[in-house]
C-alpha cells in the first residue's frame, strides 16, 4: 500500500507553524495503514461487506471544545440534564402500581416484560419506598450486594437531611436496565416499569442513580480525593489501556455488536467472522500489535475465560496473535496511572467505574463514545469534550490520540485535567450526591399515580406475606404522621458547611466552598424491624426469601425550602467558568 501526502511551498510553512495539523495527517496515514493491516487479518472484503460495516462515528479530530460526554445530556452538558431527560421518558402521575409490583417478579405486566424476575432473582436488586419518615427497603435474602447496601446509606442520609415525598422504587445494580424504551419521545415508557440503575440511555425506562458506585480501590484511595497521583510532567507521553476481553462477546450480544444489539458479520473464506473492529477495546489492542507509536495497549485475560457467545470469535483471537496482539498482560492498577492518557470505553451494556479515578487523577481521559456505548453513569452529564477530557470515536481515536501527544497541545491538556479534577470534586462532594438525588427523587414522585401508602407495594404486596406481629408493628409505625421538620443547625443551614459524607470511605470536598469541609460521617440508624418472607412462586418457578428492613427517621435537619436553597446553591457554583464549558 503506497500513501502519498501532498506536498507544497505553503504546507512546508503549515508543517512549521502548525504543529498539531501535521500529527493529524501523519496520525491519518498511520490509520489508513492500519486499517489496510487490518484487513488482511480478515481476508478479502467485497464492497457489500465494506456497506454492512459502516464506521457510524465522525471522523474528525479536534480538541476544540464540542460535544457533551453523555448524549441524552442535551447540548448545554449540565448534570441536571441527566435527571430530566430521564424523567421525561414518564408522564406525570403516570406511573400505576401494577408497574412497581411487577419488579417483584410475582406477575407479568400486560404480557409483555416478563423479563422482570431477571432482576429480582439476584443480589442486585432492592426496593425501596418513603412513607413519611419511614423507610423500607425489600432485598433478596440478606447477603445482597455491596452497590445495595450503598444505595441504602445514600437514601437514609438523604432523608435525615430533608423531608421527602412519598414513593417507591425499583432498582438494580447489576450492569444494565434491560426494559426497552418503545420510541425517545415524552412519555415513550408509558406502561412500562420504572428502573433505578446505575446508568442510563436513550434507549430503556431507566433512571441514572448519582454515581456513587465507584468508591477507590486500596490502589487508587488517594486519587478519589484529589491527592497523590504524579505530576504531568512526569507521566510518559503515552495512552495506556489494560482491561478485560469479557466484553466481546458477552452483554447477551454477539461481538461487535451495533448500538441495536445487532451482531455485525460477514463472511470471510465461506465462514461466519463478527467484526471485532468496532469494538473500541479491540481497536486500541489491534492499533498497539500493529506497531503504534503512542498506544500501549493488552488484554488482561486470554479470552479462554470470557463470556464468549459465538465460536467465530475465537478466530479472531487467532488473528490478533498473529499480529502479536497481547493477551494475558496484566499490570498493578496503579500502573496505568504513569501515564498521560487514559483509554476507556465502557462494555457495550454497562458503564465503567474506571472513568471515577481517572477523572480524579492527573491523566487526561480518552472517552470513547457515540455508538461505541449503550449507557453511561450519571456524572458524564457535565463532561464536555476538550474541557475536561476527549470525546474519542471508532475512526478518530488514532488520529486524535496521535494529536494529543504533541508537545504544543500539552498546556491545553493539563488545564482539561484541571477542569476534570474540579468538576469531580463538586459532582461527587457530599452536597452533590444529595441534591442529584433530591431532584431526581422529588421529579419521580410527581409521576406516580397513586398513594403509595394505600396501593403501595408495601401495603399490597409485602403486609400480607409477613408475620402477625411483624405485621402489627409495622401497621402501628406507618399510623404515626409525618412530623414536623426540626429547625436546622447550623451546620446545614450554613451553605458553606458540608453535609454529611454518607459512604465509609472519604469523599471530595467541594473545593469552591469547603476548602476545610469536616468529612463528617452519616452513620444510619438500626433498623427498627427486620422481617423475612415470600410471595411463593414467581413467573421463574422460584419462591424467593425476601427480606424486609425498616426504618423510623427523626425529623430531618432542613425543611423543604431550605434544602431546595442549599441545592440551587449548589448547582449554581459549577467550578469551570461558563465561556470554558461552552
């Protein structure tokens, strides 16, 4: 293959004062070989193949300001965005019992989602509901999963500190809502379940919780706070990703599968072969076996041990050691952070914790998005790309990766990482966790169309299963009426004190006002009753032991005004300057 550049008495001129222009075209030949190198692994292509197979993404390269992290975020890239166009997909006060009762897996809703006892059947789902200053939560068995038991700090912390409408709630925390959305218009999820998830998408009736999912591991404490990671400086002017191959052919899709779920294949040599190119993972794997000079990147399995769905994809193993691709290369988590650009796409059904500790960190983020994701976590609503990290896509990301080497560029990276350090520490401060969770909470108890104490789950569903005594105890509990809020002290009142930090770990601080934010810790309360029982069988054949945990809450330490005050505040003190974000 023979790729000429043009040459000319001006470009020569472009070559010496533009420094970035040249990466560019040279980063746009090394992918046109590339892709040519490529190819050859799979064969000959006929030029149908080449039209089954679209590069859906733009190609251009930029680190201008653009686009939004998050795409159902809208164009101004504000956190809130996240949360209405969420509650967008409802209605108000559309939202029938009958659709919060069916996460228990009991009945089908309208013959159509039986799907439902997928969630309940595991430790990663619970509900959860508010009548008055009471709390319940409903989870299968007691050894429920640790994103459970987060999500139980976050919302009793939360309803110590404000009065809260009454609802219910399903959710899950395993990798992904799987109830679709019919069509992206305004009520487009009518009749079908709400789902509380850890992320969100276009495409299925969930709601992203705030990300509070990601606590640090003991390699990475220090970063999630701001502190420890090198400096830029001494970072090698490399991207460098590690991570596993589970995705290529797990999340219920073929490899390389589409933004539809779709698997996209073609025939090479008469046999069936998924297109693992557009599979952002084994594009930056690919590019690195083929020699480039600013990607280092591995498998950290040998996909002996991935979710593998179809036997063509284990050729395509054998492609990629041919080339000398690396597979079974694993590397301390605190490795990855040595150098200056940080990688990361998110398995097509799920979203990433990675993206919390590099955010954090002094490396720059390379996102990929567009079609290369399915759902991404709720603090992407605020990131935009060229001011807190780099928007990649399928055809770009050799070509940007290549610009964002250059010496010229590094002033204009470091202060992305500035931005992106900022930004964390205010979306994942104490008082950002909790007010993303009030205005997510109080939007959706405007869509229910009932009383939830009278039609509940809990009076229709769960009163009846129990005991007699449990049973009475908790009728007299829910009798008792919501009390009148306790005036504020003055820790709360104040807007430049922190509230507290619901997780055992620590969490940032918001810089902007807090610089010297006590990191009090929300200790929640024993539970006043803990209650085993079953539903018999659901639509599985299974007779799950579910198990019921209350709470009774003092009177919280805001009113409602005084929480909705404190939170404007909050919103209004985003740590970039408006003319950066936009």
């Amino acid at each position: 293959v023979t790729a000429v550049l043009p040459s000319s008495p001006s470009m020569a001129k472009d070559r010496k004062e533009n420094p970035i222009l040249m990466h560019v075209l040279l980063g746009r030949l090394r992918t046109m070989l590339l892709i040519t190198a490529t190819h050859t692994c799979w064969g000959s292509m006929r030029a149908s193949d080449v039209r089954m197979w679209p590069l859906l993404d733009d190609n251009t390269v930029s680190l201008e300001p653009g686009a939004c992290a998050q795409r159902q975020g809208g164009k101004s890239c504000e956190l809130r965005d996240v949360i209405r166009s969420d509650l967008h997909k409802w209605a108000d006060r559309s939202i029938r019992p009958a659709q919060l009762q069916y996460s228990f897996g009991t009945s089908k809703l309208d013959n159509k989602f039986d799907a439902g006892a997928d969630y309940v059947d595991s430790k990663h789902w619970m509900y959860a509901a508010v009548h008055g200053r009471r709390v319940h939560f409903v989870t299968v068995g007691h050894e429920y999963g640790r994103h459970a038991r987060t999500m139980q700090r976050m919302l009793l912390s939360l309803a110590a500190v404000a009065p809260l409408d009454d609802f219910e709630l399903a959710s899950t925390f395993g990798d992904a809502p799987w109830i679709n959305r019919a069509t992206p218009t305004a009520d487009a999820c009518f009749g079908r379940p709400p789902l509380f998830a850890k992320g969100t998408s276009e495409e299925t009736c969930s709601l992203a919780l705030p990300t509070i999912f990601c606590g640090p591991s003991t390699a990475q404490k220090r970063l999630t706070n701001g502190t420890g990671d090198i400096s830029w400086e001494a970072k090698r002017p490399l991207a460098f990703w590690r991570g596993s191959s589970w995705m290529m052919g797990g999340c219920g899709y073929a490899a390389g599968a589409d933004r539809d779920g779709n698997g996209l294949t073609q025939l090479v040599d008469g046999q069936p072969r998924v297109r693992q190119l557009v599979d952002p993972r084994f594009l930056l794997v690919n590019a690195s076996a083929h020699g480039s000079p600013v990607i280092d990147a591995a498998f950290s399995d040998a996909w002996e041990g991935a979710d593998i769905r179809a036997a063509e994809v284990q050729a395509s193993r054998e492609d990629l050691i041919k080339v000398g691709g690396k597979l079974n290369v694993t590397v301390p988590s605190k490795e990855q952070f040595k150098y200056r650009l940080l990688p990361t796409a998110s398995v097509p059904c799920a979203y990433t914790c990675r993206l919390v500790p590099f955010l954090s960190s002094n490396s720059l983020v390379v996102k990929f998005s567009g079609d290369a994701e399915h759902y991404s976590q709720a603090v992407c609503g605020g990131l935009r790309h060229g001011v807190h990290l780099l928007l990649a896509t399928r055809a770009n990301f050799g070509e940007l990766l290549h610009a964002a080497v250059a010496p010229a560029v590094q002033p204009r990276l470091q202060r992305m990482v500035r931005n992106a350090n900022a930004y964390m520490s205010w979306a994942t401060s104490a008082d950002g966790l909790h007010c993303y969770l009030h205005e997510l909470l109080s939007g959706y108890a405007r869509k229910l169309n009932y009383s939830v104490k009278r039609e509940g789950a809990v009076e229709k569903l769960i009163l009846p299963a129990l005991g007699r005594h449990a049973r009475d105890a908790l009728r007299n509990k829910r009798s008792s009426p919501r009390p009148s809020p306790s005036p504020p002290g003055p820790d709360y009142k104040d807007p430049a004190k922190c509230l507290d930090n619901p997780f055992d770990f620590k969490i940032p601080t918001d810089r902007t006002t807090a610089e010297a934010c006590a990191q009090r810790r929300f200790v929640p309360p024993d539970p006043s009753l803990v209650e085993e029982f079953k539903l018999g069988k659901n639509i599985r054949g299974q007779n799950l032991p579910f198990v019921l945990s209350s709470y009774e809450l003092p009177p919280p330490k805001l009113a409602a005004k005084d929480m909705a005050a404190r939170c404007e505040r909050f919103w209004a003190r985003r740590p970039e300057s408006k003319a950066e974000r936009k």
